[in-house]
C-alpha cells in the first residue's frame, strides 16, 4: 500500500515536470520566431506615433512636411546657405541623417548633399506630381526629408536634395573631440 502511494505521487511529480519542461520548450520557441521575425522587418528601433502626438510634437510646418509630404518653398530654408561643422538630425526623432562634410552648394534652393549616415534614412518610389523621384524618409520614424536624384559630385553622384524644416542642427563639440 505504502509503495503505490509513493509511485502515485512520484508519478504527478514526473507529469508536472514533463509539462513545466514541454511549456518553456514552447515559449522559448515562441519568443525565438518572435526573434527572427523581428530581425527580418529590420524595424527594432522605428518609433510609431499618432497622428494626433505628432501633431502636439511638431510645429504646423515640420507636421506638414514631416507626415504630409509637403515641400519648403526654395532659397527659404534655414539651412539652405548653412554651412557650419556638425550634424543634421531628424526634426521629428532627433535621427542622426547628415554629416556637415557631405553638405555642399548645389543652386538648387534647398540643402544638398551628397551622402547619408549609413541606415539613416530609406528610399521610396515618388511617381506623384507627373514626375519619376526617389523620396527620402528617416529610417527611424518615417518622416518625409526630401528626395535623392542622380546629379550630385562625386564620391557618390548623389543630390540629396533635403527640407530644412525636416532637420535640426548640432553643432560639432570640438572640446569633446580632443
Ligand atoms: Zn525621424
């Protein structure tokens, strides 16, 4: 009597652990595809906000031309004849997306230059207004910058052709550079 007591309560006992060890078996295999689906959209870090938080965040014209794919008017831009050392980041998100270095005078009425902070911002097909562009949008919160077009100097050719409106400036810290 004593002994099938004791194999009885032996025998929950292995049933317990055979379910503990079967369910973190599933919940580990969970999490992993979660993982993997994750790694595959490449979005870890993308910030998603309302259209009504981005509206309290933004001034009238960064929301206009941040969510709403507007335009500055040209030559009117802040940093259209801006050329001091630092870096370009993102009006909505703060975004590291240009280098001072690869900022030059390209005439066309608005700040161009010739190269992005590597993963900074993404590429998209513009057919709108008649026209054939690559639009630019930070990689971070998908806020419209501007467009890349094939005209740009070299190392790259490129003209990032970017709305002051959609960045912010900051100036580089030389004391922190030494
Ligand atoms: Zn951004």
């Amino acid at each position: 009597m004593e002994k099938t007591k004791y194999s009885i309560k032996n025998h929950s006992k292995y049933l317990l652990i055979k379910f503990w060890l079967i369910s973190t078996f599933i919940i580990t295999v969970l999490i992993a595809q979660d993982k993997v689906l994750y790694l595959v959209n490449e979005e870890p870090t993308k910030m998603k906000r309302s259209d009504s938080e981005w509206k309290r965040i933004l001034s009238a014209a960064e929301y206009h031309i941040l969510r709403e794919k507007g335009t500055e008017r040209a030559f009117t831009g802040e940093y259209d004849g801006h050329f001091e050392e630092g870096t370009y980041v993102c009006a909505g998100c703060g975004n590291k997306i240009f280098e001072s270095e690869t900022k030059y005078r390209s005439g066309c009425g608005w700040p161009a230059f010739y190269n992005a902070i590597p993963e900074s911002v993404q590429e998209h097909e513009d057919n709108s207004f008649g026209m054939r562009r690559i639009e630019i949008t930070c990689s971070k919160c998908d806020g419209h910058l501007g467009h890349v077009f094939n005209d740009g100097p070299q190392p790259t050719g490129l003209r990032y052709c970017i709305n002051s409106v959609s960045m912010d400036f900051n100036p580089s810290d030389k004391e922190e550079q030494k």
